[in-house]
C-alpha cells in the first residue's frame, strides 16, 4: 500500500503539469486573421552577461491592423464607375497609415485614398471603372508610416455585364445626368457648333460622346464624382437640326433620351454686341451729336471768346478720334479657334480654314479681340496670331 499511496501524488501533478501546457499551446496559437508575412516569426532577444531583463518577446507578432471589404455592388455594368468600401481596424490609434493598391485586371482605379487619419475604424470607399467583363479588383495593402510590415486583402473576382446599347447611344453610364444649357453657333461655312453644359452623377465623363459629330470634345471639367459639371462641343454638318444621343442610368437600369436642338441665332449672341462699332446705327448718332457739338463751341468761341469753349472742343475731338482712328490689322493663323468670351471656359463658335487679317479691338495676356471680315467679334489665343 505504501508504493500506492506515493504514486498518488505523482500521479496528480504529472495531470496538473499536462493541464498547465494544453492551455499554454491554445493562447499560443496564431489569430485567425494571420498575415501571409507571419509565416516566419522574430526570435526573442539574446540575454547577455550584465544585461536588464526585459520582457520576453512574443512568439507570434502581434497583428495591428485588420481589413475587411465590406461593401460591393450586386450588379455591374462594363464602363461603369462602381464603389468598393473597406473596413480597417487599427490598433495603433493615434498614428496614420497608407492604402496602396496592387494588381488587379479589367478595372481602373478613379478615385482612392493615400494616407488615412489615425482613427480606431475608418470606412473608405475606392471608385473604379470596369473596363471588362471578368474583373478582378486590386488587393489593398496597408501599411503604417513608420514600420515596414504590410497588411493586405486577397483579390476578389467579379463579373460584369455588358450592354447592348441603341445605336444614339452617348457611352455614359451614370446615376444621373441633366442638361443645365445648350448653344448653337456657325462654325465655318460648312458646319455649326452645339455647346452642351451637362452635371453628371457618378458618370464615366470620360467616355461620353455626341452621336453624328464629326468633331467633338471636352472644354472644361469640374467637381468631383457626386455632381461633375461638364462642358461639351461637337461640331455637325449644316442641315442637321438636333443632336439625339441617350446615356444608361445604372439606378433606373433603363436608356434615358435627350434631343437638342441645332438653331443657330446670330443676332441672340450676347457676346456679339456691338459687332461693328464704326457702322453701327448708335455709333453713328454719337458721332453726329459729337461732331455737332464741336461746330456749335467753334461758333460761340468766336462770338465770345470765352476760355471753357477751348477745352470742350478738345475732349470732344479726343472723343471723336476714338471712333474715327482705324483699327490695328492683325493676322490670325489658318485653322484657329474663334472663342466667344477670353476663357478656357468660353464656347468656340468658328474655325478659320485660312490665314485671316482681321481688326483688333483689344487684347490681354492670352488672348486678342478682333472683328472679323464679316463684322462677327470674337476672340483668339494670342498664340494663334501670325509672328508678322
């Protein structure tokens, strides 16, 4: 009975001493969410003759950041710009850290985010266009400004349908479009202008085209993806009364129509006011009263021989002169652009399809006033004016 009852105690602390390491293997085991760059783990340090004691290293690194996709689209469309929103947990509070993207086929990255502002969660949301039917979106890989190890989510695949479009169709795919205004203008003697001022919602601007247009192109863009205002031209033959052209509303899942009309007012363009200040009917009643004010001072002046009716004739004669002296000639390259107003943002209303000499009625830095042969006023780039 002695031998038993001493191995009792042994038997009981040989349990105890297998309970103590299955718990130490379970709080050991690496977290679900572990980083492919953890297959190798960092060996604690050596302890040296003399040296503190420090805290042990962990045998597994510590996991800082954790990344989820958290939103997709259920249905998309080729051309489209569709959202992608993740979700990043940081357990380094207070320091910021990067988004870089890599790899990925049949998509193009619209707008993203860089450097993120240290919160515990952020939700960002990428835009990208899908350029083909199989997809396959960038991994995302995060990592902290001041460290070198790098956190990423695997590639996800997606699938994306592509239309079957009308034959006006514009290439648009979008949630919204509106038309704000539109203007007709002659271009040439062959063809008329259409200007087209659109705000797009979450549109590929890019690819947006006028149906029947043997020229076209963007002027001017502004805004971001919620709401891009959008400057369009295209020019059309002669004989052609309205551009149609239909854009794919992505809410809706339907083709939405638009007709504008092609009317060219050239009497209506504000712009064109006063277009021949020399031969204008007002002018020409200024230049009558002026002159007869003149004789009539020059009549008195002798009668009376006062000093005022002196100065009176000499501001009324630097008047006159203003509309009597001829305009500088200037000379405009052949296949220039005529522009309503001098801004980037101006319409272009006719191209010269010759060297033209035309009236220059003022200029500034980058562009020049002139009167054209036809008496139509616009301006020009002052690089498009000849070096002699």
């Amino acid at each position: 009975m002695a031998p038993l009852r001493l191995l009792r105690p042994l038997l009981a602390l040989l349990f105890l001493a297998s309970t103590l390491w299955a718990y130490t293997t379970i709080e050991n085991e690496p977290p679900v969410y572990a980083d492919p760059s953890d297959s190798h783990f960092p060996l604690p340090p050596a302890q040296g003759i003399g040296q503190e004691n420090e805290a042990a290293t962990p045998a597994v690194a510590e996991r800082l950041i954790y990344l989820t996709i958290e939103d997709l689209p259920k249905k998309i469309y080729v051309g489209q710009i569709f959202p992608v929103t993740i979700k990043i947990t940081s357990l380094r509070k207070h320091v910021p850290y990067y988004i870089e993207l890599s790899g990925g086929k049949n998509v193009k990255l619209i707008k993203g985010v860089e450097l993120a502002r240290p919160r515990p969660i952020n939700h960002f949301t990428f835009y990208f266009q899908a350029l083909g039917t199989r997809i396959e979106l960038p991994a995302f890989n995060v990592r902290y400004e001041d460290r070198e190890r790098t956190y990423r989510t695997e590639s996800v695949d997606l699938i994306a349908v592509r239309l079957n479009p009308p034959a006006r169709f514009s290439g648009l795919l979008a949630k919204d479009l509106k038309l704000l205004n539109y203007q007709a203008s002659a271009y040439d003697e062959e063809s008329n202008i259409l200007s087209l001022q659109l705000e797009v919602s979450y549109g590929n601007v890019a690819d947006f085209r006028l149906p029947g247009a043997t020229k076209q192109g963007i002027d001017k863009v502004e805004g971001d993806l919620n709401a891009t205002s959008l400057l369009y031209y295209g020019i059309f033959p002669l004989g052609m009364e309205q551009a149609v052209f239909s854009y794919f509303n992505i809410d809706t899942n339907r083709y939405e129509k638009f007709r504008v009309p092609i009317i060219v007012k050239r009497s209506s363009v504000s712009t064109q006011t006063n277009l021949d200040p020399q031969a204008s009917e007002f002018t020409k009643f200024k230049i009558a009263v002026v002159a007869g004010l003149i004789l009539l001072w020059l009549i008195l002046w002798f009668r009376h021989r006062g000093w005022l009716y002196p100065i009176l004739i000499l501001l009324a004669t630097a008047y006159l002169l203003t509309y009597l002296i001829p305009l500088k000639s200037v000379c405009i390259k052949e296949g220039s652009t005529v522009y309503l107003l001098p801004t980037e943002r101006s319409t272009p209303f006719m191209r010269l399809q010759s060297d033209t000499t035309a009236k220059e009625m003022h200029h500034n830095r980058d562009y020049t006033k002139v009167q054209l042969p036809n008496n139509r006023i616009g301006w020009v780039k002052n690089e498009d004016l000849c070096e002699n």
